[in-house]
C-alpha cells in the first residue's frame, strides 16, 4: 500500500472482506477471527497478525474493487460485478448516457 491509498476506500475494502475497522487520524485498525492490523497512513504500511500473502493479495483486490466502484458513483455509471470462467472477479460498467 502507499501513502496515496484513501483511507476511507481501504476501510471500505476492508469491511467488504467482513473486518471490523477503526478510522483514526493515524490510520485503521481492522480485525476479523483473530486476525488484526493496522494501517498507517504516513508510512502507508498495512501490518497484521495472521496475514499471508493470499490475504494482502485480497485487500488490493478489495481496495482496487472500491476505487473502481467510488469513480463509477461517481460518474454516475452503473457497475455489476461477476466472476468470470476463470474464476476472477470482472466489472460491467454501463455508462449514462
């Protein structure tokens, strides 16, 4: 994660994964069934007990998916999420207009 990552956005990810998560003006503090972390917004480093590298991999995943879900709102697009044959998520975005 960088210092450019949205706060909110990642406490957003995150939730979608079923963690609870804290926002303070430090960063996050997330837990879910006994894993907890924290993300510091001035290092940009996300640190947890419990994580594996399946684990990070799905919090971009989650962050990217909520980056691409605030442009489209915000945009005014609608966006449908699936999974393809491969079994990867995909966005359908359709564009107003």
């Amino acid at each position: 994660m960088a210092t450019s990552t949205d706060l909110h956005l990642l406490a957003e990810g995150l939730r979608s994964l079923g963690f609870t998560v804290n926002e303070h003006e430090r960063g996050l503090d997330f837990a879910k069934y006994g894993t907890a972390g924290t993300y510091d917004k001035a290092t940009g480093k996300l640190t947890s007990s419990g994580f594996n590298e399946l684990d990070t991999a799905a919090v971009k995943v989650a962050y990217s998916e909520a980056v691409v879900n605030s442009q489209a709102k915000k945009f005014g697009w609608k966006i449908e999420w699936s999974r393809n044959a491969a079994g990867n998520r995909e966005a359908t975005v359709q564009k107003r207009g």
